[in-house]
C-alpha cells in the first residue's frame, strides 16, 4: 500500500517538475492535499507560478480540469450553473457550471463578491451542490485550488473565515533562485511544457490512493497531540478565534498524507509540526491589538508548537 501511494506521488511530482522549476516543497504540499482530499489556497504575488502549479497538477491527473476566472462581476450561477427554459423541448434544462468537475481552479477568487464566493462553500464542504432543491453529487476525486494576491487590495473582497475555513492548507510559491529563474527560461525558449504534459494517474487511482491514505497509522499519543495544538490556539490570549474541529481533522488527515508520500505507514511528530502552519495558520484571527502589535497567524502558531509538548 504504503510503496503504491508513494510511487504515484513521486511520479506526479516529478512530472510537475518538468513544468514548474524547484519549488519541491509547494509541490509536495498541494500533492498531501489531494491524497487528504481538501483544497488549497496558493497565496502570492503575481507571476510566481500560482496558476501553473494548479494547470501542472492537472495535466499530471488524467482529471476533468475546469478554469473559473473570479471576476467582480461574476454570479453564483456562472459557478454552480442554471436551469433554463429549453424554447425547442418546452422544458427546463439543467446547464452544469464549471465547478462540476474534478479539478477546479478559481482564479484570483478574492475578486469575486461574497455572494458569488459563497456559491463554492456547499460544494468545498460536502462535495456536493443544491440547485432549485435538487442536490447533485460532485464528481470524484474534487479538488478546488484557489488562488488570490494579497498585496493587492483595490476591488478585492476578502475571504470570509467560513470561505478560509474549508480550505486544507494554504500555501505560498515564493520567488526562484537564480539558477531556477535561468533554468525556467531555457525549458520555456522554445515550447510551453506544460502544453506536452501527459497524465500520470488517473481520477480512480487518486480515489483509491486516498482510502489508502486514510489507513495510515497514527499512535493515539500522536492524535492526542493534534487536538492539543488546536486546543492550544483555542486558549491563546492574543487569538480571538481559534482553529476549528475541521482544522484538527484536516491537519490529521494531511499528516497522514506526508507519511505515507514518504514511504511510511506511520505518522512522527514531524509531519504534524511541518504542517502546523500551512493548516492552521489561516483559520485563525487575531485580537485587534496583537495586530497592531504586528503579530502574524504563523507566528502564533510557531509559539503554540514550542509550548506544547511533542511526545516522544
């Protein structure tokens, strides 16, 4: 189980790599979460590769891949679809909106209102929509990655915490180094690799690898030590609001992921730390005065993993 998961990942990652120079850490992490099965927010500036993460990992998955561009003016019903009257039939017809698919990305999704943000939380949430009192099953495996600048702020709408809430982790590209940015310009000179992308693994395969996942084996002191660094941030006095129940899982669920990526059937205190920060860290809010204090969610959490005890 534990060497079918990991060769699978490794295939996929390395072939992202023939896309997306370095950034092996982005990579891996977006690949944890699509074994947990949630959904990522890659937050960064512009230009650093947000976009080619997501349209990589879709041409590694031989996925139905959809693009949604938030725009201010963007509907709910651009996202989730409509019903209309069919004029030739006499009849409503269902026409399904880009989110039914397999892979969604939502391009600069701060762009869009909060009504039209919030057409996504049903489908994030409980893999499924409610369109005039008809509830249709998303298709497996669903993967949402979102993307947003957060130094822009003109004509963006921040994500609501409930929004923040159903993403696993969040993540940032980051700039290259020198010899990335060089070796990034010789594999673009001629072609687009990513239009020679071949898939790796399919949409069942990735269904099967996460049950997979999800019977790795995590020791109770270990899960007692998850719920103790969410509770931890719960009762910290500069944190208004804490990480949720949902946090905790996913958390669970991601370090599972990591394990078994790297070849283990087990789960160390390592994952668990490592991963702290990239799904916790926008969960929670802090108080008005640790902000003014120039206090930062990640740093929080970094106290929280030094005051907790990590089992030995």
């Amino acid at each position: 189980m534990v060497n079918q998961v990991s060769q699978a990942a490794a295939r996929v990652k390395e072939n992202i790599g023939r896309v997306l120079v370095g950034k092996e850490d982005a990579v891996e992490l977006t690949l944890a979460a699509v074994l947990s099965g949630g959904h990522i927010l890659v937050e960064d500036v512009p230009g650093i590769g947000k976009t080619t993460l997501a349209r990589s990992l879709a041409g590694s998955l031989d996925c139905a891949f959809r693009r949604i561009q938030f725009t201010p003016d963007l509907m709910p019903s651009d996202i989730t679809g409509v019903n209309y009257y069919n004029q030739k039939t006499g009849e409503f017809e269902f026409r399904p909106g880009p989110v039914i698919s397999q892979i969604v990305l939502a391009d600069e999704i701060n762009r869009a209102t909060p009504r039209t943000q919030s057409a996504l939380l049903e489908a994030m949430g409980e893999q499924q929509l409610t369109i005039d009192e008809v509830t249709i099953a998303l298709p497996a495996p669903f993967v949402v990655i979102a993307t947003q600048n957060p130094i822009e702020l003109e004509g963006t709408f921040p994500l609501p915490e409930a929004q923040l809430d159903r993403f696993l982790i969040r993540l940032q590209v980051g700039y290259p180094e020198e010899d990335q940015e060089e070796e990034m310009l010789v594999r673009f000179e001629n072609a687009n690799p990513l239009a020679e992308l071949v898939p790796v693994a399919s949409g069942p395969e990735i269904v099967q690898y996460q049950a997979m996942t999800q019977r790795v084996y995590v020791d109770p002191v270990l899960r007692n030590y998850t719920v103790r660094i969410a509770q931890a941030t719960r009762q910290h006095p500069e944190v208004e609001l804490g990480a949720s129940p949902r946090a905790t899982m996913g958390l669970y669920r991601c370090s599972q992921a990591l394990a078994v990526m790297r070849g283990r059937e087990y789960v160390t205190p390592d994952e668990i730390k490592e991963l702290a920060t990239y799904a916790l860290g926008h969960r929670i809010i802090l108080k008005s005065q640790a902000r003014l204090r120039e206090r930062t969610a990640d740093g929080i959490i970094q106290e929280v993993l030094e005051q907790v005890t990590v089992p030995v």
